[in-house]
C-alpha cells in the first residue's frame, strides 16, 4: 500500500499540515501545535501524531510538550524509541539535557506572538 492511498482523517491531515511547518533544528509543542489547528486538547494532537504514517516527511519528532521535555514518540513515552527521537532532533542542531529542552529559543511558535503585540499596540494609540 503506498503512503498515499492510506487514509487518515481530517484531522490528522490538519495536524500533519502544521507539524510540517516545523522548520528543521526547531521543536514546538503538543499545546503550540494545537493551537495552530484551532483545536483545544493537545493530547488529540498527540494522538494523531503517534500514528504519523509520514515520517520523516511529516516530522513528528520535532514536537515535545509544554514543559520542554522530549515527549513521546511512535506511540512510547521510553526506551529505544524515545532515544532515536533524541537522536534525530540531535542531527538537526536540537539539545536536551536530559529529556529537558536545552534552549528554549529553540521553540517554533506558529504566531508571532510579538509581532501581534506590536500590532495591537499600534491600533491601540490610534
């Protein structure tokens, strides 16, 4: 069976889309991502991401969760899985110590929030 004839749900393809922005040597979150959906639970988005039939394409290694740890991976909180997850993030530049995120600056936010701001506060002195 060829990856395209699989069928996934709307969802997932909305939750692929958006993992796919993820830039190379950048990880967002279970929560950033969901809120790039427009959905509320980021443990849905999780769970479409735990059967990613798309990998590496779509890359879902590239999402940890809210507190900066690494996350699951293929559907594992540990062992070897979590390990080649640590493993591909490592080749793109992305450092845990431990499973905590290194550097937060390392975080991709779909919005930027800043630029927003900034926004707002124009329209707010006019």
């Amino acid at each position: 069976m060829k990856k395209s004839d699989l069928e996934i749900t709307e969802f997932q393809r909305r939750v692929y889309a958006a993992a796919r922005r993820i830039p190379r040597g950048k990880v967002t979150t279970y929560g950033e991502l969901a809120k790039a959906i427009r959905c509320g639970s980021s443990r849905a988005v999780g769970q479409a991401l735990s059967v990613n039939p798309f990998a590496p394409e779509v890359p879902c290694h590239r999402v940890i969760r809210s507190d900066l740890t690494i996350g699951g991976f293929s559907g594992k909180l540990k062992g070897p899985d979590i390990e080649k997850k640590k493993a591909l993030l490592r080749q793109e530049g992305v450092r845990f110590n431990g499973d905590r995120l290194s550097n937060a600056s390392d975080v991709y936010t779909f919005v930027d929030y800043t630029r927003l701001a900034a926004s707002a506060s124009r329209d707010d002195s006019s």
